[in-house]
C-alpha cells in the first residue's frame, strides 16, 4: 500500500519528538507540595513472608526502606525523613511513596522500589516499580479555577493537515477525554468523554484552520495534585498514537465561600471566643484577625485549623480567637487566598443598644403623638362646628320659627356623636 511523502514526513517527525518526549510519562509534583509515586503489588501474598523494601533514586541514594517479619513491619528507614509509605501498606500492597515535599530536580527523575523475599541473598532482579518525576514550578502549570472552564492550550504548526488523514486525541493519565478524526480536511469523529470529573470536553470550532488544538474543559474538576493532559496526533490508519505533541500541567484553585464569624460568650469566662468558618475552598489561605479595625490579635490567642473536605481536594477552615475584650468590640476575620488575590471578610459588631429597636419605640412615640393631635383636631373642629351651628341656630330662630324641631334633631343626633 503507497503511503504518501507527506504522511511519512509526518509520522517521522512526530517519531522523531517522541524520543524527546520520554518525560510525559512522568509523575508530575509541584516544588515543595506533597506528591505521591504509585506502585501497587499484586503478586503472591506477603504476609506470611519476611521481606523488605527499597526506593531508590535512580542515582543510588535510598528514600525508604522498610521491613516486615510474617505481617508484623519490623521498622522504617527513611533516609531524608521526606518520604513515607501510606497507611496499611501491606494489607492493600500499596506500597506507593509519599513524599512531602517536591524537591526541586533539573529534569525528569525516576525512582525504583525493589523487593527483597525471603531474607536471604537473592540476585537481584528488576524492581517493582519504576516511576518518573518531574518536578514543575507552581507558575508552570495552567490554573484552573473548580467549577469554571478552562482552556488546555495545543498549537500546532507543522506540515498541512487539511490533505491528511489523521485524528486527535487528548488523554489525562491512562483516560482517553476526546478524539476527533479529520479526512482530507474534514471532520468525520467525534468522540467526546464526559466525566463526572471534567464534564465536557471540546475543541475550538476552527481547530484546523488555526492549528488550534486546545482543550476546551467546561468544568475544572477539584485534582489533589497538578495533572498532566496530553495531546497526540494519530496519522492514517489508527494505530496507537504518537508521542504527545503537547503536555499540559493543570493545577485547580477554588475560592472560600464568605466566611461567617460567631461570638461565644461564655457565662463564667472572662475571654470571649470568636470563630470563624469558611469552606470550599483551595489552596490553603491564611486567616486574619483584627479587633476594632485596628489591631491584630497576639498570635496565641488564635488557632486555625486546615482540614480537608470529605471526598473533596478542598479545604474546610475553622479558625478560633480567645480574647478578653469587652461587649461593644468589632472583631474582623479574613480569609485571604493570594493566589487568587481575594480576601474575604466577616465582621462581628459588639453587643449594642440595638438600633433596630430604639428605631421601633421612635415609630411607636410619632405613631400614638399623631393619634393624640388627630383626636385633638376633631374635638376642637367638632366644638367650633357646634358652636357656630349654635349661633346659626339663633339666628334661624329669630327669623324662621318653622324649621326648629328638624334642626334640634340633627343638633341632638350630633351631640350623641360626639
Ligand atoms: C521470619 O523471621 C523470623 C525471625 O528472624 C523467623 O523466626 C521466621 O521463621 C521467619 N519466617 C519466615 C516465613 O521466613
Ligand atoms: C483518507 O480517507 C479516505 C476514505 O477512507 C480515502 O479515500 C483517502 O484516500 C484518504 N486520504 C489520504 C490522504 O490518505
Ligand atoms: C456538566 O455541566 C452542565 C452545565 O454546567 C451540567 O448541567 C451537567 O450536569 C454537568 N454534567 C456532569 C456530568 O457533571
Ligand atoms: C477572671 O478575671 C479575674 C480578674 O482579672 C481573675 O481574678 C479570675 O481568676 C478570672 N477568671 C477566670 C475564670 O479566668
Ligand atoms: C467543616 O469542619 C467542621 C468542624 O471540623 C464540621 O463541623 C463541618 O461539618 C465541616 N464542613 C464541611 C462542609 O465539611
Ligand atoms: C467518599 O468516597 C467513597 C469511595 O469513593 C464512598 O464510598 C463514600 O460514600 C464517599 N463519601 C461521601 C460523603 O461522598
Ligand atoms: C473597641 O471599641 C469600643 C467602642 O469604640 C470600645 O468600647 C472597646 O473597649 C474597644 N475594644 C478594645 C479591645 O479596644
Ligand atoms: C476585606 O478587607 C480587606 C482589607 O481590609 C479589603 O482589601 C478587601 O477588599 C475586603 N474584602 C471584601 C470582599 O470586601
């Protein structure tokens, strides 16, 4: 079958990236944030066996090393007191390395964890696990923040794909999120992966007029840590892709909800206890207290606690003030995430004569003030009515005689009113 110059200039030059693309299989770890390497055993149970373990850098120096006697672990070695195992190791055969901090690396690093049964000398064979690292300053990765779309940034600009036959296909780890194929121009797939994680997933409408290949994501999942997104171009036929034509690092913010500030006023303490919560939010901030809008709590009087959300890479905080202040104190907590360059505020106004009632009892004095004055218009306007009816009345009888009793009805009807 002819393959045309083109496509073979093509699938060369994405072979050719690929040597140099080794690194994105990589772990990727933020400088100085937690970062885990996995490794999972599955082979035959351990538990009844002494064995132990080992990860090393791939220079030689040892991380870990930890030992176990028939399930019983009979210590753990940890070389730079950085790295761990994670809880119940052996039970799950989780034996992943968790270190606490990235340490900054020029270039991918792998790590080996080999295994040794038995106890005695065995020679020895390939290690368990080998995983690479690549650490990546915090700037080096897209921000997204949870919940918002955001766009994976993929430009391509090499040979003419509109007289190809190729698809694209983005992947986040092992998980396909989108392929789309193109014929000579135009476009014949479409697959689009929607996960609970990233909902929906698309491309630019002119993604091949401009070469733009970005990946659109309409929600920024909540990612524990930075992750990689891969795009690969896949020429002709379908067969397994190439090696990425670009790696994207995501790393997820999301904004605290206002925090809410509450004052617990003991009976029998002399300190009041302030706290203050705020939830949803990431990465960690850092709380603020100010008394009466000017100064600053003493450092020991405040405790904030960080936890982490059920099922969630977001952060629930409390934070606790003790302070011995009187009633009519304002007491300011602020929730301040730099990296999203937002500082939010929740005031508690001391205990006040409360305006909103001695606003009631002022509506109640001019409400019942004007009743007295209405009352006092309708007697007098009544008395002076009565009165020059009354000199009327005089008059009328003097002239007219006849008409009398009718007005001394009405007189006396007005009288019963009044
Ligand atoms: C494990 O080590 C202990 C102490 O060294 C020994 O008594 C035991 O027999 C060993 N068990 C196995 C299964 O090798
Ligand atoms: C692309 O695919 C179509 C249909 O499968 C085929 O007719 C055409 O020759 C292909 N073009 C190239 C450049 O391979
Ligand atoms: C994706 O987002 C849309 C709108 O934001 C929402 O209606 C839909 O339920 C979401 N789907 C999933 C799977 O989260
Ligand atoms: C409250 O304050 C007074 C005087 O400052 C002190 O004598 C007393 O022990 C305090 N009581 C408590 C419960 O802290
Ligand atoms: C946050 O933590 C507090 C106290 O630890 C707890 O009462 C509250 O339910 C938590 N809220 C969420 C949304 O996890
Ligand atoms: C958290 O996740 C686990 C496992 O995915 C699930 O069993 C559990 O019900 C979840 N808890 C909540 C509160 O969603
Ligand atoms: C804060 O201000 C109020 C009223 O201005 C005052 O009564 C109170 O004593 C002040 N509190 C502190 C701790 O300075
Ligand atoms: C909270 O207070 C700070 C400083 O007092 C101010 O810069 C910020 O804008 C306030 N935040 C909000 C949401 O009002």
């Amino acid at each position: 079958m002819p393959v045309s110059w083109s496509t073979t200039l093509v699938l060369g030059l994405l072979t050719y990236c690929a040597c140099h693309e080794e690194e994105d299989e990589c772990v990727v770890g933020v400088v100085g944030e937690p970062v885990s390497l996995p490794c999972l055993y599955s082979g035959p149970p351990l538990d009844a066996r002494n064995f132990s373990l080992e990860w090393r850098r791939s220079g030689g120096q040892v991380l870990l090393r930890a030992g176990w006697e028939e399930g019983q672990p009979t210590g753990t070695d940890t070389g730079t007191g950085t790295a761990r195992l994670p809880e119940a190791a052996l039970q799950n055969g989780d034996f992943s390395l968790e270190l606490s901090a990235v340490p900054a690396l020029r270039g991918p690093q792998t790590f080996h964890l080999t295994l040794e049964v038995g106890g005695e000398e065995e020679e020895e064979g390939p290690p368990l696990c080998t995983v690479c690292l690549r650490a990546v300053e915090e700037e080096e990765c897209i921000v997204g923040v949870v919940g918002e779309p955001v766009s994976l940034p993929c430009f391509y600009s090499g040979h003419q794909l509109d007289t190809l036959n190729f698809s694209v296909e983005w992947r986040s780890g092992a998980q396909l999120l989108l392929r789309s194929g193109w014929e000579e121009g135009e476009l014949v797939d479409l697959w689009q992966w929607h996960t609970v994680a990233t909902n929906t997933t698309r491309l630019p409408e002119d993604a091949l007029q401009n070469g733009d290949f970005s990946l659109e994501l309409s929600a920024v999942p909540p990612l524990r840590e930075p992750q990689n997104f891969h795009m690969s171009l896949v020429v002709g036929g379908g067969e397994a892709p190439s090696a990425p034509l670009c790696t994207v690092c995501l790393r997820t913010e999301a904004s605290f909800t206002p925090p809410s500030v509450q004052r617990l006023d003991p009976p029998e303490a002399n300190q009041t206890t302030f706290l203050c919560h705020s939830v949803g939010g990431r990465p960690k901030p850092t709380v603020h207290w100010l008394i009466n809008g000017t100064w600053a709590p003493p450092a020991g009087s405040v405790t904030t606690s960080t936890l982490p959300m059920v099922n969630s890479s977001l952060y629930n905080i409390t934070s606790r003030l003790l302070a011995d202040v009187s009633a009519h104190t304002t007491v300011t907590c602020s929730v301040e995430s730099p990296s999203l360059n937002q500082i939010l505020n929740a005031t508690s106004y001391g205990v006040k004569v409360s305006p909103v009632a001695s606003r009631a009892s002022d509506a109640l004095w001019v409400f019942s003030g004007g009743l007295c004055l209405g009352v006092a218009v309708l007697v007098v306007a009544a008395i002076i009515y009565q009165v020059m009816l009354d000199k009327s009345h005089k008059k009328l009888g003097k002239t007219h005689r006849g008409g009398r009793e009718s007005l001394n009805h009405g007189f006396g009807f007005n009288r019963n009113l009044l």
